[in-house]
C-alpha cells in the first residue's frame, strides 16, 4: 500500500509542477499578446497618418497639373513678349519638376502606406496566433486541475481507506 501512496504523491507533485508550468506560460502568453496588439494600434495609427498624407499629396498633384496646364496653355496662346514667353517656360520646367517631385513623394507615401499595413497585418496575425495559444494552455491549465483535484480526492479516499485499516 505505501509504494500505491508514493506513486500518489509522485504524481500528484508532476501534476502541481505542470500546473504552475501552464500558469506561466498562459501569463507569458498574455503579456506576448498584449505587447503585440499595442504593436498593431501603432501599426494602424501609421497607417492613417500615411493615408492622409497621400491624400494631401494627390491634392498637391491636382494643384500642380492645373498650374502645369495654365502655363502650357498660356505658352499655346502664342505670347508675343520674348522675355514674357522666356518666364513662362521656365514656369512650366519648374512646375514639371514640382509635379515630378510630387509625384515621387506620393510613390514613396503609398510604399510606406503599404509596408505598415502588411506589418499591421503580420502583428495581427501574431497577436490572434498568440490568443490562440493562451485559449490553448488555458484548457490544458482547466485539464491539469481536474486532474489534480481528482488526484486530491482519490489521495483522500485512499487516506481514509488507509485510515480504516
């Protein structure tokens, strides 16, 4: 009967070291999980930063195109003044350059747009994988001590058994 209680016991204390074992790694988990979703909202708040930068930009492209298209209309009219003519191309090179350079930024603006949001994404998914996890060493956690309590009772039944001798 005491090699039955010694292996009680034994397994009794494998079951409490398990037990605390799940404890930390569902509070590691929870702490992994929410530093990940403090990731994603900063993923997601760059994200809208750079979608309203973009849409200032194409604002901006608009606004140059008309000026681009005023002085290349004003060029089209045939201005008779050599030196008025001579400021008008360069307005036009300069607005082209300012268009191209606009342009670039808008590019470089929707990259950067595109790189946070597959970040975003890739956080969410850690995050989401990492609840998933929690929810699993949770039950795992549930199961351990079920077991551990029916190991209590049986450990009872087996004492007052022993008792009873």
């Amino acid at each position: 009967m005491s090699g039955m209680g010694a292996q009680f016991l034994a397994k009794h204390k494998a079951l409490q070291e398990e037990n605390e074992n799940l404890r930390d790694q569902v509070a590691q988990l929870r702490e992994e999980i929410k530093g990940l979703k403090d990731v994603n909202r900063e993923q997601e708040r760059q994200v809208t930063e750079l979608s309203q930068g973009k849409e200032l930009l194409g604002k901006d492209i608009e606004r140059v195109r008309g000026q681009l298209g005023e002085a290349k209309e004003a060029l089209d009219a045939g201005a008779q003044d050599n030196a008025k003519l001579k400021a008008l191309e360069s307005r036009v090179e300069l607005l082209q350059n300012e268009l191209d350079e606009t342009f670039a930024s808008a590019k470089q603006a929707n990259k950067s747009r595109q790189e946070a949001e597959l970040t975003a994404e890739h956080f969410e998914r850690q995050a989401k994988s990492a609840e998933a996890q929690a929810k699993e060493w949770e039950a795992k956690h549930d199961e351990i001590s079920q077991k551990y309590k029916a190991l209590e009772q049986e450990m009872k039944d087996l004492e007052t058994t022993l008792n009873s001798i």
